[in-house]
C-alpha cells in the first residue's frame, strides 16, 4: 500500500507557524491519532495527529521551520502502529518540578541561588523540561553544563537561542544597559530569595509563557478603564434553572453564560464602536459586522479562551451545547489556533469562584472585555419595603480611544436591562 503523505491540516487564518517540537523519527511507528509535530502561534500550541498507524517513512521538516496549511510534514507507511497515546497537552502544559532537591536555592540561608555548578554532578534535568529552546541549544547546554531555566530567552515568544547561551556563558557584559520590556519600563530588580528561606522554582504553563506576553503588551498599550455595574437577574433565574434542568437530561447546561453572550451581541449591534478595533494608524475603527464572541475558560494548564462564532445567529439552547464542546476540548488540551481566533468581544466570568469586581485586560485588538463575579441576593429598596433580589454585578473594561466613559455607561446599562427582563432576549 502507497505511503500516505501528511499535511498541516486547517489551523485557521495563521501562516508561517514555526515547529517547536517533532515527535517521531523515520522508523518509528505510530498510532492514528499521535501526535507527529507541535505548532505555536501566538494564541496557542497545536499538536498535529497521524491521520493513520504506521511507520514513519521520512520527515520533511525540523523544528524551527515555519508552516501553513497544507504543507507537507511526513510521509507514513499504513500499517501497526505501536507508540502509546501521550498525555493530553493540557498536562504537557503542566510539566512536573525538574528534581532540584540538591540545588543551592534550598541551602542554607545566606546562600547565593545562582552558584554555578561545576562537575558531572548537576542536578539539571537533561531534558530541561518546561524550557523554551530548541533540541540543538538543549544540546549544547548539556555538553557544557549549563542549565537553561537560568538563561533569559530572546528568541520568538522567549525561545532561547544559541546566541542566549553563549551570552549566558560569557556572563553579563560591563556596563551593559538593563533589558526593558516595552516603553522603556525597566525591569523589576532581581532578588535572591533564598536569603530568607527555602524556594523553590517552577516552571510557568505553556499557556501562560505565551499569554503572558500578549496580556502585558495589552496592558502597555490600552488605556484601561473600567465601568461597574449591577443586573438584577431575579426573574432570569428562574427560567435558567427551568432550561438547565431540561438541558441536564440531555447531557449539557445551561448556565447565564449563554444568557450574557445573547445580551452581549444585542448590545453590540446597538453600540457598535465597541464591536470595532483601531486601525494600525490609530486614525479610524474597523467596524465589524460579525459576532464571534471570546469566552475564558479555565483548564488546569491555564487560562485560554475559546471563540464562539456568529452568537448572533444562534440560539440560548445551541451556545450551551457549543460552550460544552468548548469546554471539554480545552479540559483535553485539544484547542487549536482556530478554535481561539477571530473575537471581537470577549466574557471573562468568575461565577464559579467568587469576588465582587475585577479589572479584566481588553484583549487588543478587541477595544472592551466583559467581567462577570458571582450573584448575590441583596435588599433593594422597592419604594415601600426593601426585597431581597438577585443582583449579578458586571465590569466592562474598554480602550479610553475607542469608548468614552458616557459610551460604556450605556453599554453596560442596556446590558442588565437585557438581563433583567428575558422576554427581551430573542432565544
């Protein structure tokens, strides 16, 4: 039987994904559904499956090679696969400790952490898990003794190149300027904390190396202002519970979640600056005449956010079926770049947990971003007597450029007018 070529499969609007990771050599055997490559975008990691179980006859890339849909990776030949199934990479994501139990940074107090280590005797994990850098750099590190978690990354997305570890090698240059993340904000001074007690080092989440920088640009850029304000969803509950129960039966929920996202799209098409982005020269707004909302959600490997497209279009029942489908791709680590691109509004709810308000970072080039805590039943005063209702309080963040505080305060009351009267919500 012919070897069956594998392609990068539909990954959304991104080209030129680099390969951060090959999993299978030539002669090696795989099951159908193993992952042969990992991509990175800026939103996200993908893993790309073996379409069959076979033998891997010869791999066309290497890690560091960019590619789009439809590039050719590897070529299979059918038959029995014999690799076991990976984790999901919601837990590759949450990589374990590397063991550090002989490092300097749990001695005693007064210590420096960052001793070199001299000898066969490291303690580094030869694998350097959790670590940004390539197989060749990880290469080098261990011929020479280094250990990568120490070396700052300048590669895309933090990536370590050999350049790092030579840098690294030939220690910090005299008179060297401090490194300064975005508009000249210097760095916070770096402290060796084990002069007060033991510590312990952890490598951050994949998700959160490749968030984090998009969330710290965001804040850098957009002028971040936040409204609150307060639904009184006494007479939604109700009805929640009545869909939710019939929902429950059928195997998925409904929870206000699907009710914001229908008030949300209504408002938006009654304000529709705030469905827009800037243009690249800050001088005009792209209005956007599409409704895909983002909704976080969170996995154990760190917070991501799903899309839900044309909200507009569907139905309380359908979105909590979507939310549900969602919901369990990121539990299993299997969101890809097109299951998280293409917001233009984004819902970031706390209900399960707690608080009363919170500042949620616009997710640019969105220009606002909903934040929704827990309900609560409060007296409210009724003009006679007060009664106890049920108020869910709501933060909408947005770009002072595009939105003006009159703006937001209108959004966000046509918001809980919708909330707080179903009939006004077209199911």
């Amino acid at each position: 039987m012919a070897a069956t070529e594998v392609k990068i499969p539909d990954i959304g609007s991104f080209e030129d994904v680099p390969i951060i990771e090959i999993h299978v050599n030539a002669g090696d055997r795989v099951n159908a559904e193993d992952p042969v490559v990992t991509l990175e975008s800026d939103k996200a990691t993908m893993d790309v499956p073996a379409p069959i179980a076979g033998a891997v006859r010869d791999v066309r890339v290497k890690v560091g090679d960019r590619v789009s849909e439809g590039t050719p990776i590897l070529l299979i030949e059918p038959g029995d696969g014999t690799l076991t199934q990976p984790p999901p990479l919601v837990e590759q994501q949450e990589p374990a400790p590397p063991p550090r139990a002989e490092s300097p940074a749990v001695g005693p107090p007064g210590q420096p952490a960052a001793v070199p280590q001299t000898g066969p005797a490291s303690t580094v994990a030869p694998d350097f898990e959790g670590v940004h850098a390539g197989p060749s750099v990880r290469r080098t590190a261990r011929e020479l003794d280094v250990d990568l978690t120490k070396v700052t990354g300048t590669g895309p997305k933090g990536r370590i190149t050999k350049e790092d570890l030579l840098t690294f090698l030939r220690g910090p240059a005299a008179g060297a300027p401090a490194a300064t993340q975005g508009a000249g904000i210097p760095e916070v001074p770096a402290q060796d904390f084990s002069r007060f007690g033991p510590v312990e080092t952890v490598a951050l989440s994949r998700i959160k190396r490749i968030s984090g920088p998009a969330l710290h640009r965001s804040w850098l850029n957009v002028p971040h202002v936040t409204h609150h304000d307060e639904a009184d969803i006494t007479d939604l509950e109700p009805y929640r519970k009545e869909l939710d129960t019939a929902g429950k039966a059928e195997g998925y929920r409904v929870t206000l979640l699907a009710f914001l996202m229908k008030a949300s799209v209504s408002c938006l098409k009654q304000y529709p600056e705030v469905n827009s982005s800037l243009t690249p020269d800050k001088d005009s707004l792209i209005l956007k005449h599409y409704y895909h909302l983002g909704v976080a959600v969170d996995p154990p490997g760190g917070l991501v956010v799903p899309v839900i497209r044309d909200v507009d279009r569907k139905g309380v029942i359908e979105l909590s079926r979507e939310m549900g489908d969602l919901s369990k791709k990121a539990r299993d680590g299997k969101l890809g770049p097109a299951d998280m691109s293409g917001a233009t509004f984004t819902i970031s709810s706390l209900g399960g947990i707690g608080g009363r308000s919170f500042t949620p970072i616009v997710n640019a080039p969105e220009v606002a971003i909903l934040g929704v805590v827990r309900s609560k039943v409060s007296p409210v005063w009724d003009g006679e007597t007060f009664q106890p209702r049920l108020l869910l309080p709501l933060s909408l963040s947005y770009d002072h450029r595009v939105i003006d505080g009159a703006l937001a305060a209108r959004f966000s009351r046509r918001l809980c007018e919708l909330l707080e009267d179903p009939r006004r919500l077209v199911l």
